[in-house]
C-alpha cells in the first residue's frame, strides 16, 4: 500500500513537502516510533513536541477532516453555525437522563483536525490553583499541582493584542500569562461598550457580591473578570493552527493522517511482564490497515474516543467485555467511569432597552454582510465577527455558606478560593431573530454528579454510549437554584435601571420545587466531558492511568487528553487540555530520554 509516493518522500520528505495526507496511499511508511490516536486539543501538542527530537518518528492518526478553509471555524464570531453543522462533528446524542426528565441531549464533539479546540467557544480558563492541588493530592505527583502546572499553560500561550488594539490596562494581569507559546490568547476585540460598562458597574457597587477579579487565569479566579478568548488578529487559534503550523507540520519526522478512525489496538504482545500492543488498526475508507508503534502508543482520542478504543482493545470492566464477545487483555473497571462535566443553564435571558446587542448583527441581514466583509478585507482582521459572541466577561462565584446544597452533598469545589458557578454574561440571547436580549448563562463548575462513556456493541465503529449523568445529584440542582438567585442579584444593581426589561421565560413566580423542575427541563450540556480514563496514584485500586500517564498495568501505552483529568476543573477544559498534554509530552521525553 505503499506505492510510488513512498519512493518520492523518501527522496524529498526532508525539504519541507507537506506532511499532512488525506490518503493512506500517500503515507510513506506503516511503521513509526510512536503513534499517536487523534488530533485533537491534545494529540498535536504531544506530536509537535516529541518531533522536537529529530531522531524519532511520529504519526498522528486523526478520525476527522482538514481544518482547512473552514471558515465557520476561522471566523470566531461564526461559531453558532459551526456548532450544529454536522460535516464537522461526530453528531453524538447522549443516552436519556433522569436527573434531566428522561431527555437526551446532543453532544457536540469535533470531526476535524485541531478537535474541540477547533469547534468550541474559545474561552480561555485554566481553574483554581486548589483544581490542581487536589489532582496531586490524588495521584500523590506534585507536578500536577498549581505550581508545577503553571510553567505548562504559559509555554502553550501566546499572549496576543486584541484586534482592535484597545488599551487593555486594568482588562488582564500580563504576569500570569505567556507569550511564546503557539497558542494565541486575547481579550475581545470589538466593543460593546453599553453592555460593558453595566457590567463593570455592578462590580462597584455589589462588590461584596460580584467583586472584580483582574484575572481569573492567576489561580484565584472568584469574582468577574473581562472575558479571556484563544483568538489572535481575529481569527481561531486552535492545536491545528498553533501546534501544526507549517513551520512544524513540515518536520521530516512528523506524519498526519486524516480521514483514519481507530478501531483497536492490536499486536498484542508482552514487554516488561505486562501486556502491550504494538499495532494500531484504523479505517480509512472501507478498508482496515495497521500501523506499528516501536516505541509507545498514545491515546488522545478525547473523553468520548479514548475510552470507546480501550474498551475496543479488551481494557476495561472483564464482565462488560466479556458480555459483548470482547476478548479481555486486562481487567480496568474504570474505564469508561467517573465522567463529570459542566451541567449549564441557559434561560436567564432578559429584553434590553438598547440596540447594542448582538441582534443588530445577527438580526440584520445587511449588517451581518457587511460584518463579515469588514473581517474578510484585511489580513489584519476588524470588526464584530472577530470574536466568539460567547459574552464579554466572565464570574466564578461560590455559594452561600447557608446553602441548601450543602446539606445535599458535603462542599465538591477544590478549595474555598475555588467556585461552584460561571456567569458568562452577553449582551445577547436565544430569542427571535432582531429581539435585543441580555444572558447570564449559568453553570455548575464543582459539580457532584457523574456519568460514563460505555460501548454496547462488538463493532469498534458503533457510537458509544455518552451518559454525563446531569443533575443525578441534587447538589447541582441546589447549586443551580442558587445560581438564579444570584444572577437576579446581579441585575438588581442601579447599573441596570432602565436598561433591563422583562424576563423571556419568568422565572420569579416560581416557587423553589417548580423552579427545580423548570432546571430539570432545560439544563443543557457545556461539553467539557473528563474523568473517563482518569488518573489515580501509582498504588491506587482504581483509576485508568498512572500520575505519568501511563495505563495502568499495560506497557507502552499512555493516554494524554482531557479523559485523564479526574475531576473536571472549575473552568473551561480547553487551556487544562493543552496544559496535560504539554506537561504529558514531558513525561514521555523523559521515559524514552528524548531531546527537547
């Protein structure tokens, strides 16, 4: 299967010819020191770095298409038609929920290269320093906490102006952030300004409410800060962009593959009296091929892949295996497990007395038009679609000492300068097309609830099962319930007199057993899924991998990706994303002595 392009790489595959493949025919070899299993948020951190050592060779084996000349995916502000188009996402529907009625919900995970990190909102938040302390408190590995961390999102980062070259004094604090790393991080490049001000504005005058935090990526995230983007001169900075930039996708000993879903791990073997795998089976096509990995698989298939391609491989619960006909290679009932994710809340929407919203773009055909050719006129890119529409600030707030939700659950955060909710406040909403709105989208960030990813069938192929397990837990439905109260707090500040109009939904003639119901009924997903192959201590009697990232039992096979983070960080995934998987290339440089 090699043919004759094998005869032109090998001649010229060391003087910058493209090495990203959308044929199998065209790849040069099926044999490589490391093979790493998607090109995702992670997969193309971990292949750009250990490509650093030029005597090592590395493919990336990547389900998706290109990223490439995706606009809906280039221009931020396009992202509410990016979401639901599903040429680019695997159009996952998660199993019915009790905790929300019985409903299923979609569950939106990228189907090109750069991954999530090319398709999600491009907020940028890292979490709370306690997040990290309590991971090495878990795995017993203090190179998981804050400190330890904190040098792994700075060498990821670029810290960029935004487009539109506002003084950004008093926006962010410029000594937590990074500056050379591929990763492009921004404040929002394109004002707001009414909508803006009120925000500020409340901070001073509920301050023992809604303080002002400078910036929540120090590690003490409580309060409201100016919302952070992984956006540079107006465009989506993703994995794909940053990690895999010319400059480094031409590397002679990098390979990507597109178009090639892994089934399983095959060539079972032994090494160091454990079992290992030294063949990766993929699709492409309708036809199955193997390649072989001499050195180390690793998996960054993403919390939904990951576990789906172990469990494939014969890793995970001996019972579950052995029902569905699957050979077991080892006995790891964790896999699949401990899912947590962010249950968001999406109706706190009121009617605005101000023409300063997002309607006046995306209810007006003619300025939608001419927004989108403002962004298109230069390569130095302006105007409103040069950001998300995500919001423009952002809250992490605790909740009441005297909640209800603590006599539910004892307190899940990771610490008290940690937060139970987000607040990302937007000077739109979710209404007709043309209706001025304003929204605090609510999530629980400390939730208690839990789910899983599990396969039901013997084809490698069939979508698994995606169970968050939503508001199973009735400290997120507390934690909720706070949250509305909080928000109607936040709005009762002068700042918004006569500027705030009624409810879309009117929550207020709710009582607190309709309103849980109400929650029940409408309680979306964030789609920050991980825990689904976590690590524990190296002793511990659960868990999916070893604090280094390695399987636990298994030789020559590690995951890095969000899967491996044990609970989910009060914070958008995408930043810890890239932080484990810096911190995991690391790990693996030093296990096979490889240069940096």
């Amino acid at each position: 299967m090699l043919f004759s392009s094998f005869i032109v790489l090998s001649l010229f595959g060391g003087v910058g010819l493209c090495k990203l493949y959308e044929d199998v025919a065209d790849l040069p070899k099926l044999h490589y020191d490391f093979v790493v299993v998607g090109g995702g948020t992670a997969g193309n951190v971990v292949a750009n770095r250990l490509t650093e050592d030029a005597n090592i060779t590395v493919l990336v084996l990547e389900a998706g298409l290109s990223n490439t000349g995706v606009a809906a995916s280039e221009v931020p502000f396009l992202l509410s038609e990016l979401i639901p188009d599903t040429t680019y996402s695997w159009n996952y529907t998660t199993v019915p929920m009790p905790g929300l009625d019985g409903r299923s919900v979609p569950y939106y995970r990228a189907y090109f290269l750069g991954g999530c990190s090319a398709h999600n909102g491009m907020v940028y938040t890292r979490g709370a320093a306690g997040d990290f302390n309590r991971y090495a408190n878990l795995t017993g590995d203090e190179g998981w906490s804050w400190d330890q961390i904190l040098p792994y999102f700075l060498k990821s980062e670029k810290w960029s102006p935004p487009a539109d070259h506002h003084d950004t004094d008093g926006q962010y604090n410029s000594t937590v952030h990074g500056t050379d790393g591929p990763i492009s991080v921004s404040l929002n490049g394109f004002a707001w300004s009414t909508f803006e001000d009120k925000v500020i504005q409340t901070t001073k005058e509920l301050p023992d409410d809604f303080p002002f935090n400078l910036d929540m990526n120090s590690g003490q995230p409580l309060g409201i800060s100016w919302l952070q983007s992984t956006i540079g001169n107006g465009e989506r900075s993703s994995s794909a962009t940053g990690y895999l930039a010319p400059k480094f996708i031409k590397r002679s000993n990098l390979d990507v593959l597109l178009h090639a879903q892994v089934s399983r791990l095959v060539n079972e073997t032994k090494a160091d009296g454990k079992p290992a795998f030294k063949g990766v089976e993929f699709k492409y096509g309708d036809s199955l091929f193997v390649v072989k990995a001499s050195k180390e698989i690793i998996l960054s298939a993403g919390p939904v892949g990951t576990p789906q391609i172990l469990m494939n491989s014969g890793i995970g619960a001996h019972s579950a295996l052995k029902a569905l006909g699957i050979p077991t290679v080892l006995d790891l009932p964790s896999v699949g497990q401990n899912a947590s994710d962010h249950p968001s809340f999406y109706a706190m929407q009121w009617e605005v007395n101000s023409d300063d919203t997002f309607a006046s773009i995306t209810g007006n055909a003619t300025r939608y038009a001419e927004g989108l050719a403002q962004w298109n006129a230069s390569a130095k890119h302006t105007g409103p679609f040069v950001d998300s529409g995500v919001g423009t600030h952002i809250g992490y707030l605790r909740l009441p000492a005297d909640s209800p939700a603590f006599v539910a659950h004892a307190d899940p955060s990771a610490g008290p300068d940690a937060p139970h909710l987000e607040f990302t406040f937007l000077p739109g909403g979710y209404g007709t097309a043309g209706q001025n709105l304003m929204t605090i989208d609510i999530a629980v960030v400390s939730p208690v609830s839990r789910g899983s990813v599990v396969i039901n069938s013997s084809d490698p192929f069939a979508p698994p099962l995606i169970d968050p397990g939503y508001l199973s837990s009735d400290f997120d439905v507390f934690a909720l319930l706070d949250g509305i109260s909080m928000a109607q707090r936040f709005v009762s500040a002068p700042a918004w007199d006569g500027y705030i109009g009624a409810m879309t939904t009117n929550l207020t003639g709710l009582n607190d057993v309709e309103l849980a119901a109400f929650i029940r009924e409408t309680t979306g997903s964030s789609y920050h899924l991980v825990g689904t192959a976590g690590m524990s201590a190296s002793d511990a009697s659960y868990g999916v991998v070893d604090p280094d990232l390695q399987v636990k039992g298994m030789s020559g096979l590690s995951v890095i990706d969000a899967s491996v983070v044990p609970i989910v960080p009060a914070a958008h995934t995408a930043a810890v994303t890239y932080a484990f998987a810096e911190r995991g290339a690391d790990l693996v440089k030093q296990r096979w002595s490889l240069s940096t």
